[in-house]
C-alpha cells in the first residue's frame, strides 16, 4: 500500500492518519470540530464542509507526500463520490465531493461510507482472510458494509447494506428515513432508550441501561435481549441472501456485547435454514479499535481504485 | 463464447442445447425422465444421476464438439461443484457432481445453482446491460440467483439468494426447510393453494385461483394481491442490503404477473427507504423464455471459469 491520508469524518469531527505499508503511521488522530459547520442549510454547508476538510487535509499533507487521500463518511455515496444525502450531515445532498476535492489538492480522492471502510477494514485483518464479511454498526443507528468475495459492495447507486433500514415490525415504529418498522428501531442505542421509556422506564441510555442490567436489573436485561433478537434476524436475513460467513459488530453498543449476544445468537441460528446453522462467525469488534479498522479500510479502497 | 452443452436438470428433467458464439445453436430441447432415478436414497441416487447425465451429455456430444459442458441444477452447490443438499433431487447430499462428471467426460464441467444460471442469462440479455441483476424464481418454492457488479454471487458456501428462506412471519407457517414464516410460506404456487385452503376455499392450483381472480373473484384477487406484498417486501430488504436496482421475476406463477404486480409495487416502494422509491426496475420474465435463459446463463457461468 502507497502512502495514504485517511480521514474518518462524523457530524461532529475529523479524525486522520497515515496508512502506509507497514500499516498505520502514526496512531495520531487530529480532531476537528464540524459542528455548526454542517447545520447550515444547503449550498453554505456543502461550501463550509469542503473548506474544513481542504483545511485539515492540507496541514496533514505538509507531514508528507500522500499518492491519494481517502475518506470515509457516513451517508449514501455513489462510486463517483457524489453524496446522495447523508442523515448526519444535515445540508448535504448530490454533492460531487470526490470531485471537489481533488480538484483543491490535485491528488487522487476516494469518498466512501464508513460502515464500508469499516467492513474493508476488518476484513483485512482477519487472519486467515474469509471470502466475505460484513460489518453492522451499532450507534445512533444501525449501518453496515460488506466484502463479499474480497470486493466491496458498494451497489448500483451507492445504497448497498442498509440494512438499518430492512423491514423488521409490520406497522412497527417511526423511523427517521420516513417508514416504520425499520431494523435500527429495535435494535441502535436509540431504539433502547425510546424502548426503555415506552416500557415505563426513565428513558436511560445504552451505558446507563447496561449498568442496570449487568446489576441484574431484569427489564433492562430484556430490553437489551430484545435487540440482540433483532440484530439476529437482521443477520440471517443476510447470511441467507448473500451467504456470508463472517459477520463483525462494531459501534458503541458492542460495549454490551454480553448483553447483546445471547439474544442475537439464539435468533441467528432459528431463523437461518439448516444447513447454515452453527456455520456463521458473528463477533465484535472493539469500540476503541473500530475508529482504526475504517481508515486502515478507507485506505485499502483508495488503492482498489473502485470509488 | 465457446461451443458448449449446457443443461437444465430439474427433479424429473433434463433439458439441454448448445451455446455458441452466435446465442443457442439450436432451440431444440433433450428431455429425459428422471423419476424413480433420484427417490432411491443415499448412494444409488447419486449414482443412478451420475449415469442419466453421463448418458444424456454423451448422446449429445455426438452431435458437436464442447468446449466444456454446464449444468444448472436445483440445491445448494458450493464454488467446487459439490451439490451439498437439493430438496428438489432426493437422496442427493454432499455429492462432488462436478468432479465426478469432470472424470467421466475428460472435458471441463460447470455445476451452478439453476436460479443463478437465470439470473445470469437474465443479466446477458439485458440491453443495455445493469450493474447488478437479482432473479426471483416462482414456482413451487421461491428460489433466487444475484449477479452483482457483473459477477454471479455464489457465497462462501454456494447457497447465496436464498430469498425464499428469509424470514417473513414470525411464529408463521411451518416451511419444509424445518423454519416457520418463510418468504415462500407466502408467495410460492404450493403457498396459494394453501392460502385458499385456509381461508375456506377448496385449495385451487395457481392456475385455477388465477382464473377465479381474473373473472372477478374477490378472495382469489386477495390472495394473489397479498403473494405479491410479501415478494415486494423480500425485494425491499434484498434492494436495501446490496442495492441492486434490476429484479426479474419468473417461474410458473409470472403467468398470473398481472395479479401479482399491484401488491408487489405498492409493498416495495412502502418498504424502500425514500432515495430508492421508484428506481427499481422490476418487471417479469416470461415462463417460455426462462428455460432458455437458464441454458444461456449456465453455459456463460462455464466461460467465467469461477465454480
């Protein structure tokens, strides 16, 4: 692998690093505040958004000479880096970033989605390396990448693995993409505290509903169960449509990952056909390792020259 | 694309024809009557098989000289050829077909998933040509193939598209594959006639609940409108986890597209999140056509030398 700038970005930060050969460079994240830059609506915040990451990719750059830069994001992104529209980035939509950008810094310039650099990523650390892996994050919401027979998927327009978004509760819960019933709505950090609330409880977040539980607090317990039920169906759902094997959870709610898992697993093996049970690897990934996992990945896609 | 035998073997059939360069060489069709050879269990059916195959494929070799022979087949086949189960060909578990075939024939074998070979015919013969292309198949199941980005998806373990397996209901109706609630609980040929069954009606054949529905029946209409809302919600949560934007629907139950086709437009776009309603092209293969279509894919997944 050449040198590459890696940049993770969020709605509310910047975080970079050299990924080179011999892995990362330096561990050294440089963080950025975005926020009050994205709020803007429209064409100000696209220009704002732009302008930070011209800021910080070229004060990077004076540490060294990068053959390509490489961004992850969350959103809907297209293989021509334009930004369909991203929920956490309010004011961004069809923005030709990809574009954009190399354009300011006359370098080659992959824009990919983070669940995506994230799935590449740990794909590429896994020793032996599987055929496919795919990649659920679980935070604010639920999002994924996928590998699958050593290529990413990044699909026809730029929507592959939202499987946030997969239909899991008939007439079940509001989401914010605009339908109800939607997998993250079950089973994000979101989803628990609103499922807290409904069920008389304070509406305490995942750590505070994960202390309470791993004190033995029994609604707690379930309500974490619960999502591990429907992570689990989410996951045979996708086993049993693309026969992947390998399967990584990432994101903050992993911190509960003894929580989740029991759940998570029991669906799993009930809701896949026979011949796939006790065949699937399902683990998590750290939440202090994950950050690393999607620039090593970011990168990694900036070599393929796909994106 | 090379002179090559491709063949269509289902539980009482085999069809083949020659492909060329020039599309089929002839249209003409082999059938051979395979009952009775595949009810024995264990390895006299896989023997009895080998011979048919080995019989037929020999006869028409006579008439040509293959650059390598195809088949399509129904079951779960891994990228080695090895048919690891085939509900629709009993008695058959863990047979290496391709290598054995290979032994026999001194020519190079392809051994393939029948609905990925329609997928991947369906995807030649588009103009212009998608990204991506996802298949349906109904028939007595709901069977699946996905071409994606170009290439057929196998999965790790050969039983990718699944899609009649995912589940639908819970706690729903008991599925032959041991699960409750599969998609093709809902949407197969044997699922109406259940359906009508259960609703008081004599369990009509597709056929009859067809005519019944298009003289103006009202329960036939329904339950041929509500097979069509649970394959429009399978290809919401297939179009969302890999993005492929081009679906074709074949397999008996096309011929009654128009009772199907409300229930599964109204229910995709209902299940898809916004960016994504209205850009799938969804649309049916008809049932003549599909069998030549399989060949064709059969005989290209030979040319790609990938299973």
């Amino acid at each position: 692998m050449k040198d590459i700038l890696a940049l993770d970005v969020g709605g509310t930060h910047i975080r970079s690093a050299w990924v080179t050969d011999s892995g990362m460079r330096d561990d050294e994240r440089v963080h950025a505040d975005l926020r009050g830059l994205t709020t803007a609506a429209g064409a100000g915040a696209q220009e704002a958004l732009l302008a930070a990451l011209v800021q910080h990719i070229e004060l990077r750059l004076e540490e060294g000479n990068a053959h390509a830069v490489a961004l992850g994001m969350p959103g809907f992104i297209d293989r021509h880096g334009v930004i369909a529209a991203s929920p956490n980035l309010p004011g961004i939509s069809d923005f030709p970033l990809k574009r954009l950008l190399g354009e300011r810094l006359t370098l080659p310039v992959t824009v990919a989605n983070d669940a995506l650099c994230a799935a590449r990523g740990a794909w590429l650390l896994e020793d032996p390396r599987p055929p496919s892996l795919a990649m659920l994050t679980l935070g604010t919401g639920v999002g994924g990448g996928l590998v699958l027979d050593g290529r990413p998927v990044i699909g026809d327009g730029g929507t592959a693995m939202e499987i946030g978004h997969i239909p899991m509760v008939p007439k079940g819960h509001p989401c914010g993409c605009g339908k109800r019933g939607c997998l993250e709505q079950y089973a994000s950090a979101t989803a628990l505290t609103r499922i807290d609330a409904e069920a008389g409880g304070p509406g305490r977040d995942a750590r505070e509903l994960a202390e309470a539980a791993n004190s033995g607090e029994a609604r707690a317990r379930e309500i974490y169960q619960d999502a591990g039920r429907y992570l689990g169906l989410g996951v045979a759902t996708l086993v049993q449509l693309v026969d992947v094997r390998t399967v990584r959870i990432g994101g903050g709610l992993t911190r509960s990952w003894n929580l989740l898992e029991p759940g998570l697993r029991s669906s799993l093996d009930e809701n896949l056909i026979p011949p796939l049970r006790g065949k699937i690897d399902v683990a998590p990934v750290a939440p202090e390792r994950i950050d690393q996992i999607a620039l090593l990945g970011a990168a990694d896609l900036a070599c393929l020259d796909l994106i």
